[in-house]
C-alpha cells in the first residue's frame, strides 16, 4: 500500500518541528520558576531561574530572575551566594531592571551584618530621580535607617559632631518620604522612625538650646504617630518614646542587684592541702539615686553591699595552724560614695567621687576600713581621639592585724593614669595608657628605721573591636614593674643572706575578653589571662622552706571564665529594670617555682561555679 503524497508531506514536516517543540518555552519556565519562588520553594525556584537564564541568556528578564535567585539563596540561608548574585545584577547597570533592588538588598545584608557605613556607601551612590518609585522609596528608607545605625556608632566610638550629622541626615531623609502621598502604615513608620532620630539627636546635643529643639521635634513627630490610631503593642512603645522625650531631668536610678549561689573547689599544691566542693553564694548591690543639677551635670549618691564565700584568699589564716592551707574566706563589703558627674558637653567632662568603705573578712585581722577621693577627666579631643586622666587617693586602716610594731598593713596610696585612645573607625580603637601608684606603709619597718613603700608603674595597650553586631573581641597587654623601697629582708637563717629590695618584680600580662551578644536578650562573655612576675631580687625557696634553691621567684597566673546570662524580664513590661538569669564559672591557677612562704600561698588552684538573678536598673 503506497502512502499518498500530502500524508508523507506532513509527517516529514511533524518531524522536522519534534525538535523545536522539544525545547523549552522560556516564557513558561519564567513563570514556574516565579510560582515556586513566591510558594517559598526557594531550591526549585533557583533551578528553574537557572534554566530560564541559559535558554534566554538575552531575554529582558534575565536580570529579573538572577535578582530573584538571589533573593532565594538568602531565604535558604546562603548569603554569601545571595551577594554574589546581586553583584551581577549591579554589574548590568543602572539601566538594567533590578539594578535599585539589588543595590538596596545588598546594603540590607551589609547592615544585617553590623556594617552601616557599607550600607550607606552603596545606597547614597543610587540615582536621585526627581519623582520616587516604589524602589526608590525603599532604598531610601533603607538609607535613612542605615544612617541612624552609623550615628549610632559614631556616637558610642566619642564622634559626636559626625553622629549628628547622621542623624540629622537621617531625618531630613524621613521628611521628604513622608512629603509625597503614602499610606497610614507608611505614613506611621515614618514618623516613628522621625520621632527616634530626634531622641537621638537629643543625646547627641552640644548644648541645651539646641536639646530643646530636638525635643519639639521628637514629641510633634511622636505625636503624629499616636494620631494614626496604631494598634497594641506599637501604641505602647511610642507612648513610651513620647514620655521619655517629654520628661523633665528627674531623679533616677541606676545599678545591678545579684543574687548567686554555687559551690567551689580549691586546692593548694604546698603544702599538701586540698578543699573538696563546698556550697556557698555570692550577692552584690550597687544602687545609684542620680540627681539632676542642670544640662549635663548630676549628683549621684551610691550605696554597695558584697557578700561573697569565694573569696581568694592567699594570706594565711594566723592563730590556727589547721586552717594554714585554706585560700578561700568569706567576706562583707559596705560603702557609700557621693560623686559630681559635669559638663556642658561630651567634650570634657568631669567625675569627683569621695567614698568610704569597710570590709568585714571570716580572718578577722583582714577588716579593713578605707576611704577614697577620685577625679576622673574625659575629653574627645577631636573626631578620632579621647584623652582620660584618672587621679585617685585613699587611706587604708586595719584594725584587726597588730604585730610588735605596730599595725602594719595600714598605709595610704596615691595613683593616676593617663590613657589615650585612638578610633580608627566606629568598629575599632586603640588604647594606650600609663599607670602609677604609689603605696606608703605606715609601720611595715624591717631592716631600716622607714616603712617600706611600693612603687608600681604599668603601661598598656588595648585592642577593642565591635566588627558585627555580635561578636566584640578585647585584647590587653601589659608591662608593671613593681620597685620597692625599706623592705630588705635577713634570710641568713636559711642560709641566705640580706635580700634588698625583697620585692622588685616585673611583670608581662595579657588579657582577651571575647563578647558574644547573641541577641538583646542572650549574651555570653568569655575571659583569658595570663601573667608572668619574674622578681628580681626575691630568692626562691623548697617546699620544705628551710633552703633556698638558688634560683629567682618565678609566678605564672592563669585564669579563664564564662559568664553566660539571658533576659527573661524587660524593663518595658516591669517598669523598673531587666531581670537576667546568669551563670558563671570561673577558674584561676597560680604556679611558682618558690614553694614555701611564711604569709603567702604561691602554687593553688580554684573552680567556682555559680547560678542566679542579676537585676539592672537603667
């Protein structure tokens, strides 16, 4: 049977076609890709972007599915990629359709990430049309919020006149969104967002006239925010913001109330002596009533209480041969302070405190009565620089420890230490400092007619970063030489001689201090140190204490904590403060190659570990 010809034609032609049909329609896979995107199915979406892109490389919305590649590689928490993608987008051009998109969801990621000075680098590079889109008011928004969030750290890193530039920035920028017509939601957002760039602008204030101004601001933006009719908890939060801006100075309260208990284990390697797990607490309360006495100036009265059961303890308890080997004693501790916190602006201010404590300890010749007088100056020097001045004297009596000269542990002490600091960027500073403290014995007399007296000289350098909004690394170095003066000492019944200057010693320190601020509510501090005090002249002795072994006292110091705490009550909803829950545990090791010592422990051990409440007020 022979076919007819127009049969054979058409299915030579249904051949030659089976190719074409084959391949895939663009347009179909645009939209599926689309469906499964916005059904946040966000792997198959970017499979199926992907294929739309290699079918269509020149299609006009090839742009449009490699920004929304990037958007479901951040949904599927890969930013990294997601940034990348967004690059590309950016690479085609501001004529290309998701060129505003991308640059605004790139800065999200960067202001995410802790980064608003990248944010806003990005964004202030858009083009400025004259009538804004959807998109533009976005990125704009997003620009405002990041300077906000850069003001922020150029105010906490001490650059106030570059803070108030963000913020007012900031609002000039809120204003003309809030000029063209938008919705109540909008419409609401904006003024809040107004309404907190001008308390901000309050803090920032140089002087009082221009914090009144700022003020009016805040409570007409504030204001119109609460004529919006917003919904709960929002009306509760501007209500809040409002009477935080309308309140006059008022005297407030500040400090920390803690409450933990725990257990410890100390042991002591010579002499052979060991402490099993022993319970025990720790509390604290330090209050502060402020009292404002006019712009930028303030009285405030302190009261703080200390118990603790852990405290280190290395003087030996006397009168009881048993307990020689014990390191760790209870202690009180009560003071009272008045201090005048002044200046017209954060320029240079000034803190004077006078304060009087008493230490009441379980090894009654420690009870220790003092008294302290401290002036403290802070000046920001310029936008990058901060100079400290920190001069103290205090006069120490101890009623308790009576020898045949007298009680020689009283004494008073004169100190001050200079710091410089350097901010690099608001995410990193440089601080350099000298300290010196000089300590007077008052009856401490041995081999000469003079009480003896320490001299200690310290400098420092200090690393502190806040590259994120969770990770805040601090690293210290320091280098103290300890010179004293009328302290020899006769060994030569151990064989030894006449030792001058019996306690000279240098010592190099390093201290890294790790911040994890996981959230607002959750935060965990980690904490390393480490020291070496290599004396000069002090002869180091065996574990039996009747020979010296011809070498110099070494000490090594370790030391490492965790402080892990986590809000569970906001000041918001109490009215008072934020109530943490914390745990601590804390471990010290101290090593010497000088094994025995009349008054002092010098190779021990500790572990604490505590749990509790720790209330603070704002």
């Amino acid at each position: 049977m022979r076919t007819s010809r127009p049969v054979l034609m058409l299915l030579l032609i249904a051949l030659a076609a089976a190719p074409v049909f084959a391949q895939p329609d663009p347009k179909a896979l645009y939209d599926r890709a689309l469906e499964q995107y916005r059904a946040d199915t966000f792997v198959e979406a970017v499979e199926l972007f992907e294929q739309f892109r290699a079918a269509a490389q020149e299609d006009d919305k090839a742009d449009d599915a490699l920004w929304y590649i990037g958007r479901a590689l951040a949904g599927l928490g890969r930013p990294g990629d997601a940034a990348i993608r967004f690059e590309e987008v950016r690479a085609l051009g501001p004529q290309g359709n998701r060129y505003v998109e991308a640059t605004a969801e790139l800065a999200r990621m960067r202001l995410d990430a802790g980064d608003p000075a990248a944010a806003v680098a990005l964004l202030e590079a858009l083009p400025k049309p004259e009538r804004l889109d959807t998109e533009d008011r976005r990125a704009l928004r997003l620009l405002a919020d990041a300077r906000v969030e850069l003001g922020r750290a150029d105010w906490e890193a001490h650059r106030d006149g570059q803070a108030r530039s963000r913020f007012n920035q900031a609002v000039a920028e809120y204003q003309l969104l809030g000029l063209e017509p938008v919705g109540n939601r909008e419409r609401l957002e904006l003024q809040e967002a107004l309404g907190r760039a001008n308390l901000r602008l309050m803090q920032a204030a140089p002087d009082s006239s221009s914090y009144g101004s700022y003020r009016e601001a805040a409570l007409d933006a504030l204001d119109r925010a609460l004529q919006l009719d917003p919904s709960e908890p929002k009306r509760g939060r501007l209500q809040s913001l409002r009477n935080d801006a309308a309140a006059p100075a008022r005297p407030a309260l500040r400090g920390t109330v803690q409450a933990l208990g725990g257990a410890d284990d100390a042991a002591i390697q010579s002499p052979t002596a060991s402490s099993d797990w022993a319970p025990g607490a720790q509390a604290s309360a330090e209050i502060d009533l402020l009292l404002p006495l006019g712009w930028r100036q303030q009285l405030a009265i302190s009261a703080d209480f200390a118990h603790d059961d852990f405290s280190l303890r290395t003087f030996n308890f006397s009168g009881t041969e048993t307990n020689v080997g014990r390191i760790l004693q209870r202690t009180e501790e009560f003071g009272a302070g008045l201090s005048w916190e002044a200046g017209s602006s954060r320029g240079l201010r000034s803190t004077l405190e006078l304060a009087g404590g008493y230490r009441l300890a379980e090894d009654a010749e420690l009870n220790t009565y003092e008294l302290k007088a401290r002036e403290k100056l802070d000046w920001r020097a310029g936008p990058a620089w901060k100079l400290e001045l920190d001069g103290t004297f205090a006069y120490s009596v101890y009623p308790g420890y009576v020898t045949g000269s007298g009680r020689e542990l009283d004494h008073w002490l004169a100190g001050f230490n200079p710091q410089v600091t350097w901010y690099l960027s608001p995410d990193f500073n440089l601080a350099l400092g000298y300290g010196f403290r000089f300590k007077q014995y008052l009856n401490a007399t041995y081999l000469t007619p003079l009480s003896k007296q320490y001299f200690l000289h310290t400098a420092d350098l200090t690393l502190r970063a806040t590259p994120g909004k969770v990770f805040h690394p601090t690293l210290t170095y320091s280098l103290s030489y300890n010179e004293t003066r009328n302290y020899d000492v006769d060994l030569t019944g151990i064989g030894g001689t006449v030792v001058n200057d019996y306690y000279d010693y240098l010592e190099h320190a390093l201290d890294l201090g790790l911040l994890f601020k996981w959230s607002p509510d959750f935060r965990l501090e980690l904490d390393a140190k480490a020291a070496l005090q290599s004396f000069l002249n002090y002869p180091a002795r065996n574990a039996a204490g009747d020979a010296l072994t011809g070498e110099k006292r070494r000490d090594v110091s370790l030391g490492a904590g965790a402080d892990l705490s986590y809000r569970i009550w906001k000041k918001e909803r109490n009215g008072f403060g934020d109530l943490w829950t914390v745990t601590r545990l804390a471990y010290g090791q101290s090593i010497s190659n000088s094994y025995f010592e009349e008054f002092f422990q010098t190779n021990y051990s500790t572990l604490v570990l505590t749990a509790g409440l720790s209330l603070e007020f704002k």
